[in-house]
C-alpha cells in the first residue's frame, strides 16, 4: 500500500498543531509509547463535558491487549 504524499504532509502538520495546542497530553502519550505498558496496568479516563458531569471509566491491560496493538503498528 502506497501512501500519499500530500496525505502524510496534511497529517504531520495536524499531529503538530495538536502537540502545540495540548502539550501535557502529548507528552504523556509519547512517554506512555516510549515506555511501553506491560499487562495488568490500569488505564482510567475522565470526561467532563461543558455543563455535565464528568464521566469516568478505566480498564485493566491484557495481554491480548497488547497483542493487538502491537498488530496495529
């Protein structure tokens, strides 16, 4: 599979520009990647939406996790 020139450029300059504006999430992911995440660790998420309450949920990595992602590079 090919890819096109023009489509990297477009999705080098957003992931840019998201670094940009979100710099400590950014950085959390790149160290998450740089450092790996081994079975059993606990992955938690919270959104808070404008006017709502925030709605939290998390997940215990498997193995079969990672598998997959591993996959998917």
């Amino acid at each position: 599979m090919n890819a096109n020139p023009q489509n990297i450029m477009q999705f080098m300059a957003a992931i840019g520009t998201f670094k940009n504006n979100h710099p400590k999430f950014a950085g959390f992911i790149e160290h998450l990647i740089r450092t790996g995440v081994t079975e059993d660790t606990v992955i938690e998420i919270t959104v808070t939406k404008p006017g709502e309450e925030p709605m939290t949920t998390n997940m215990k990595v498997k193995q079969s996790d990672i598998e997959l992602f591993k996959s998917l590079k």
